[in-house]
C-alpha cells in the first residue's frame, strides 16, 4: 500500500487506517487478503488514477514491489 501510495505522492497511512483497509479488502473474512481481493484493490486503485488523469511513471519493477 506504501509503495503505491508513494508512486502519487500520498501519505503514508497510519495503523488504524490500514487495519480499517484491510477489513474493507477482506471481503470474505478469512483474515487474509486473496489474489482476488488484491486485483479488486489493484482495478479500483488504477481506474481511480485513469478518472483523475494521474499520470505514474514506473523506472524500475521495484517500484512498484510489495
């Protein structure tokens, strides 16, 4: 989340604030966040960047690495 927060210049969250997101992701509560629930985040996060023109520019894979 850091990393891609970092590529728009967002804040860092803080604990709560990730422990709020990752109950929002946990979609069905199994207390892990599956590839299906980390595409939803990706799609939205990417479609979010596209409707406000935000343009990222990716040098290296790392930057974009968990």
């Amino acid at each position: 989340m850091t990393s891609l927060l970092n590529l728009v210049g967002g804040e860092c969250p803080n604990v709560e604030d990730m422990n709020d997101l990752f109950n929002l992701l946990d979609v069905n509560g199994d207390e892990t966040i599956d590839k299906k629930e980390l595409s939803s985040l990706l799609t939205i996060f990417f479609r979010l960047l596209k409707e406000n023109e935000i343009d990222v520019e990716i040098e290296e894979e790392t930057d974009i690495l968990f």
